[in-house]
C-alpha cells in the first residue's frame, strides 16, 4: 500500500510538472504539447471534439508543427481553451471510476 501511495504522489507530480512545462514553453511548444493533451484526453472519452473547436485547433497545432511561422499568443490562447473545453467535458461525461482511473492509473488529469 505504502509503494503504491508513493507511485501515485510521483506520478502526480511528473504530471503537474508537465503542466508546468507546456505552460512555460513558447507558443510553438505549447501548442503543440496542449494539443497532444487534449488528443489523449479524447483518447479516453466519448465525445465529438468538432463541437469544441477541432478543426481550428488542428490548423493552428499542424502551424506550429510543419511551418516556420511564429504562433500569436491568440492562436495559443484558443488551443488552451481548447484543451480546457475538452477537460471539462471529460470529467462531465466521466463517471466516478473513470475519473478515479485516470486521474490515479492513468494520470491524465
């Protein structure tokens, strides 16, 4: 029990310190990081991510992947609400034990 506690303080904090880091990086980095988040948050829901803003929120990720173009503080600002919009969706459609799951199995969240 005692091994276990202490694997899942570790790995909440490896996460938080992920948070950290996309919130640190430049626009280019963070873009990319947000988006990967919200894609393995929609890894493990059933929603439509059309609804949130998908298709823009691609456009601006392949952007600041492929392109040598500098990504505005806006364009990272709608990734960010973005990947927030899908959390809180997440956690709505979630039951109790999913949100137990992957919030200390999987720590997605």
């Amino acid at each position: 029990i005692i091994a276990a506690a202490v694997y899942v303080i570790v790995m909440r904090k490896r996460f938080k310190k992920a948070l950290i880091a996309i919130d640190n990086a430049d626009n280019k980095a963070a873009v990319a990081m947000r988006f990967g988040y919200a894609e393995k948050l929609l890894e493990n829901a059933d929603i439509d991510a059309k609804s949130f803003g998908y298709d823009e929120a691609f456009a601006i990720n392949r952007e600041a992947l492929f392109s040598e173009h500098e990504i505005s503080d806006g364009q990272r600002k709608t990734v960010d609400d973005y990947a927030k919009n899908i959390l809180a969706e997440c956690k709505n459609n979630w039951s109790l034990w999913q949100k137990i799951k992957n919030r200390f199995v999987k720590f997605i969240y």
